[in-house]
C-alpha cells in the first residue's frame, strides 16, 4: 500500500464537532431534516427516480423523470382501461382525467410520499394523497370510481357520503407535497434528476455497506466467468469470496498467510497486495497473485505467482498448485507496488514500486529510471508459456525495450516511483472510444500526486520530476529526459497518497477533459449529505483509510477502506458506490449470475454502519426529547400534550396514522403498480444495479489526507441531462 516516505503512516481527517454555543442552529437544522424528508423524492420500491429509457405514452407528466419504465406504464395504462369499461361515454368524459391522474401517481418522483411509502416497514396508501380542491371535485364527479379504484372499506364506505370524509382520509399534511400541487411546485421539481451539489459545488455520492470485518482489504477482483462473485484479498494473505447474494463463504478460497510478508505495523506495505484471474479462466482455472516474502537469507522479495482453482470445489484454490513466475529483491520495506492486470493484448502487466526509503535512493539515477532494473516499472510478460534461460514467462515481442543493450527485456515503461491501483478502460459501449487505455494513480514523495496512462515505453519522469514539478533538478533539466507528463497532478494541499481507480461511465463527473487541449479540469466529488441519501439501505459515512478501489462484473464501482490501518485489525469494510440523483431505471440493471457449485457454509453480510434513514430517526427523536423536556420545565401541566405532538412532528411518516385512523386493518388491500407485487419486488430489488446508464468515462482517485473521493470524467459537453 502506498506511503510518503520510509515508514510512513496514512494520515486522517479529524471530526468536526460543533461549538457548545450553536445547539439552537443544530436543532432548527435537525427539524428541517425531518421535515424535508418527508418530502424526499421515492419510488414504491423504495429507490430514487429515474429518467425513463424511452418515452412514456401514458402517464407522460413523467416521462422526463419519474419512477415508471415504459413496461410499467403500459400495465397502468391496461389498468385505466379496465376501469374505464364499467363506463359510459358520459361516465368516460366525466371522470377519465381524474382516474388517469390518480393511477398515474405511482409513475411520481415522490410516490413513495402520495402512498406513505417512505418507511419500508409500514402498509402503502390504497389511494395516492390528493389535494383537498381537487379531490373535492373527484368525489363530487365521480365517487362510483372509487369502488373500482380501491377495495379499501374505509374509503368504499365515504363513496355515496359527504366528500369531506373521503378527502379527509387522503389528506397529506403537508399541502405542497399532495396532488397535484407536487406536480406545480417549481422549489420541489427544479432540481430533480440533477447531480446533487454542496455550497462549494462537490457533487455529492452515496453509499451501501456491502462487507465489512475485513483486516486490510487491499483488492476485490471478479474473475469475469458470468457468476458475479468478487473475490476478496486480505494484506495477510487470505482470499475471500462474496456471493451476488451479499453473503461470504465461510471457508476461504486461499490461505497463504503463514507465507505473506507483513507485521501489525501501522502503515507496513508489505503483504499479499494483488490478485489477478486469468482473461480465460473459465477454461484454464488460473489466477495470478502478488505478494511479499521472505527469500533465502532473510532477503525480502517481491513474488508473482500462478495458481490454479480447486476441481473439486469452484471457490478453493489448489493450494499444491503455485508455480513461481517472477521474484525481485526488496531492498527496503516500502514502495511495493502491487498491481497486477491483463490488458487487451492477453498480456499481464506487473506494477512495482522503485524499491523504498525515499527519493529512490538506488544507483546513480535511481531505480526507477533504470532499464535494467524491474523496480520502477510497469512490466509485460506473457505468461502462456516459457522464455529462454529458464525463464516462466515470455516476452513480448514487441516490448519496446525488447533488443535495446543493458535493458531488462520485461520493460514496457519506466521512471515510477510507486503506482498503487491501476484499470483497464471499457470503452465507449457504442463508440469504443477509450477501450484498453490503463490508468494510473503514482503516489507521490512530498509534494505532489499524480495521474497517468500507461504508454508504451513511456518515461514517467521519477526520480526527476514528481507530479509537473522538478524532484531532482540536475536529472530534471536534463535533455534526453522526454518524459510524459501526468493527465493531471495535485498537492498535499488536496491529499496525499493517491490511490488509483476505475475509468466509469455511469452518471456521475469530476475531472473533464477537453479533447481539444487535452486539459482536465477538476471537480471534487464527496460523500452526500443526508437530504441527498435518504433512501433505505444508503450511508453518508465511511471508514476514512481508503486502502483501494474496485469494480464487480456488472461495472458497479466500490472501495475498500478501514477504520485502523493494520494489516491485523479487522476493521476493514467494502462499501457500493450509489448516485442518489441519477439512476437508470431498475429492469436496465438487472443481471442474471450463472451458478456455480457452493460446497462451505455461507455467512450473512450484517451491516454495521447506521442507515442514513435511522440517523434520521435518531436525530428527530432527540430533538423531540428536547423539545418535551423544555416543555416540561417551562409548562409542566402542558407537557403530556406536548410531548405527543413532538413525536408526530419527528417522524417521518406521521400523515401514515392520520390516513389509517381507529379499526383500520394494516394489511394492504391494494398495492399501487404491479397488482400483489410488492413483496416480490422487495425480493428481487438486490438484483437491481443502483448505477449503470452508459454515458462518459471517468477516472476515481482518493487523496488520503481528506479521505475525499475524487472522480474523473471526459468530454463534459457530451453529458446528456
């Protein structure tokens, strides 16, 4: 993992804490939270709303934006109509407008609101929440519809009474957020399906815990066999393997700790630092590590191997199957290295550090701008069969430095001082723009960070430069330099220790590159605020040492951090990446996992990190414990009254009491959208990828210091809305 210098530590970001004097601005601000919540744009199966992947030709008020894909649409559309068969053409001139609203109201941005859907645990609305005037005048015209809109018995029995009773049971508290005064309202509608932005413009992420328990998890890899497992490396040499279920197998699928280089040390690099499947590995079973050990002589070594999987069991290892490819001399403890992955070309590229302490001490000019040495470097091999001289591997025969005198044939591009994470880019799905160009985050000695790609034969100007900047200004200014400058560079100022991630192209930007000038500018992107992430099973907090990036099959991105970075404290987790303002719709994200034989026990993740929902809760329920003790000591024969009506100003979905009323079973009699369907959906809905519409690439690096999330994207102006 990466450092700043010999026995360097990750820094950390302090917790804000408030000043004493500010507790009456916390608490207004608490009560805004639970009251814009109520409010919070939701779908009935409890997710954002989405822009819809082709036009609506029904309910088209949501065409732009809502919670309906055109195959929901057409069931409420067939829905409509059979209503509207039990009426003539008067009845059909009369009412038709009024039963397409009410119907459509499951294709609102805030449906979850118009049916009390915001608490997954609570019964839906038979009927959406219907402004008074409005459904005055739905009554007055049509109260026989509502038989036919609803079997709810509380409603059905209002059908031929006063419309007072019948609007009273629809009421919403709040008059902005109730049809079809939701749909008028400019303040709720502006901002939807818009990148969520802070006061200083950071566009705002969300989170899902999907692992936690982990000591040091420095890798999650999939093996791009179609089963969507991920596979989990520990810095103490064990491998772990997730199922797209959520749950880990009890057993794990390798084991090499009593191998793997590495002490309890805070910050110690060394360990088992990479992992890589085979690009055919459904047929030939073989994966590839990367680790540190223990050589002959007690000489540090760095270690590439090949592995095979178990025959008998797809999700072990064959332990007697390792067969040594490569090893390097470590000649200090730090400045590892770590990467492995295949490029397009069916070649395994290696990513080494220049061998430790600092200012790449080693020789002349220093490793890394040494030809001849394998620290520094980015290396290829081909590593289906062997070379000359006894050697495990091949090379390439067009590696750029293949016949150059003095330099080492594996080369294929130098002058690195520690590349910590590195991705292939996918490509433009439609144009293949981007494909096969590998990204890199170089951690940097004391000043600055920096981004690259990966060329061949390129020079990357360590120990020379670091960042755009001069490191060592004899060899900087030297003429036969030619180096290649970073896509981008930042100070400590921002962060330190970069950590490389994966070209994405999802919704979300922060660096753009202008394809003119090739300049990238850059946008921070940071965890959102609870408005923004008030979905169930969403976080805004995360364990502040970002040890890694990753990406599952799927494209979904994810990283791996810990609370206390030690190789032995299991105190790492694995969090999902969520955009809470953009989303493509739930039936374009659905993949269907092949099997795969499961011989060990399973374990059940358990989330550890508060819900954003729940910290909600808790915050509304201290200030109503506030508010009733102040009650109390100012009004005490005032409290008991008091204290009630605080409790239904805190929660989040008082209307829900209001609308149910004495008698009333909780059991639904209808559920809005797919008739009966509801309880299927839930099951279904972790099927469902929070984060996939194909747009523009981008490039996620983190800067330890701040613990920021950064993300890179190109070509802006191409960015749809």
């Amino acid at each position: 993992m990466p450092s700043k210098s010999t026995g360097g530590a990750l820094a950390w970001r302090v917790p804000w804490r408030p000043p004493s004097g500010i507790l009456c601005l916390c608490l207004l601000f608490l009560l805004g939270q639970v009251g814009w919540l109520r409010g919070h744009p939701q779908c009935l199966d409890y997710g954002p709303p989405f822009k819809p992947p082709r036009q609506l030709k029904f309910c088209t008020d949501y065409e732009s934006f809502g919670c309906c894909d055109q195959r929901k649409d057409r069931r409420v559309a067939a829905r409509y109509q059979a209503i509207m068969d039990y009426f003539d053409l008067r009845g059909h001139e009369l009412c038709g407008g009024y039963i397409k609203d009410i119907l459509c109201q499951e294709c609102s941005p805030y449906a979850a609101h118009l049916y009390d859907a915001e608490n997954p645990q609570t019964p839906l609305r038979n009927l959406p929440g219907l402004c008074s005037d409005y459904c005055s005048a739905f009554h007055s015209s049509c109260h026989s519809a509502i038989s036919l809109l609803t079997s709810d018995r509380r409603l059905q029995s209002s059908q031929e009474k006063d419309g007072a009773q019948f609007c009273n049971l629809l009421n919403l508290p709040d008059k902005d957020y109730c049809f079809p005064n939701v749909l008028r309202n400019n303040h709720l509608n502006r901002n939807l399906g818009v990148v969520a932005k802070d006061q200083q413009g950071c566009l705002q992420l969300c989170l899902t815990e999907v692992a936690n328990g982990l000591r040091n998890p420095v890798s999650m890899v999939h093996a791009g066999d179609g089963t969507h497992r991920f596979f989990v490396a520990e810095q103490v040499g064990m491998v772990w393997v997730y199922l797209p279920d959520g749950s880990r197998l009890e057993q794990p699928f390798l084991d090499l700790k009593n191998i793997v280089l590495t002490t309890p040390w805070i910050g110690d690099e060394r360990g088992f630092l990479g992992l890589a499947f085979h690009p055919k590995f459904r047929h030939n079973r073989k994966f590839y590590i990367y680790y540190s050990c223990l050589g002959k002589e007690k000489v540090e070594k760095i270690r590439i191997s090949e592995m095979k999987v178990s025959l008998a069991d797809p999700n072990k290892a064959d332990p007697k199957s390792e067969r040594v490819i490569l090893e390097i001399d470590e000649p200090a403890s730090n400045h590892n290295g770590g990467q492995l992955l295949f490029g397009l070309d069916g070649y395994m590229y290696i990513f080494t550090g220049d061998g430790g302490q600092a200012g790449d001490p080693f020789g002349k000019f220093g490793n890394a701008q040494n030809k001849s040495s394998l620290l520094g470097k980015v290396l290829r091999i081909d590593v289906n069969g062997g070379g000359s001289g006894g050697m495990r591997y091949r090379v390439p025969p067009d590696n750029p430095f293949a016949s150059e005198p003095g330099a080492h044939p594996a080369v294929y591009a130098y002058g690195i001082r520690n590349m910590w994470r590195c991705a292939v880019d996918r490509g433009d799905p439609i144009t293949g723009q981007g494909r096969g160009r590998i990204f890199c985050g170089d951690v940097g000695q004391n000043r600055f960070e920096e981004i690259d790609i990966i060329v061949k034969g390129g020079n990357y100007g360590w120990r020379a430069k670091e960042g755009f900047g001069c490191y060592d200004r004899k060899l900087c200014h030297n003429a036969s330099l030619d180096d290649i400058l970073p896509i981008y560079a930042y100070g400590h100022a921002v962060g330190k220790s970069v950590t490389g991630g994966y070209v994405y192209r999802g919704r979300l930007m922060a660096l753009q590159e202008d394809r003119k000038t090739k300049k990238w500018k850059k946008r921070d992107i940071c965890l959102g605020s609870t408005k923004s992430c008030a979905f169930p099973g969403l976080i805004s907090t995360y364990s502040k040492f970002v040890i890694s990036f990753a990406e599952d099959e799927a494209g979904e991105l994810y990283f791996l951090a810990t609370s206390y970075p030690s190789a032995y404290a299991p105190q790492g987790s694995i969090y999902k990446l969520v955009d809470p303002s953009r989303r493509a719709p739930p039936g374009k994200c659905r993949y269907k996992p092949a099997p795969v034989k499961i011989k060990s026990k399973r374990v059940q993740f358990k989330p550890l990190a508060k819900m954003v929902l729940d910290v909600l809760k808790e915050q509304s329920e201290r200030v109503a414990r506030r508010f009733s003790n102040a009650t109390l000591a100012s009004s005490p024969h005032r409290a008991r009254s008091q204290k009630g009506s605080s409790r239904r100003l805190a929660s989040p979905t008082g209307s829900r009491r209001r609308f149910r009323g004495s008698g009333m079973k909780t059991s639904r009699a209808w559920s809005p959208g797919p008739w009966g369907q509801r309880k299927k959906a839930l099951k279904t809905k972790a099927t469902h990828r929070d984060l996939h519409q194909p747009s523009l690439p981008k490039w996620l690096i983190k800067g330890h210091r701040r613990g920021e999330l950064l993300r890179h994207e190109e070509a802006a102006a191409e960015l749809g809305p």
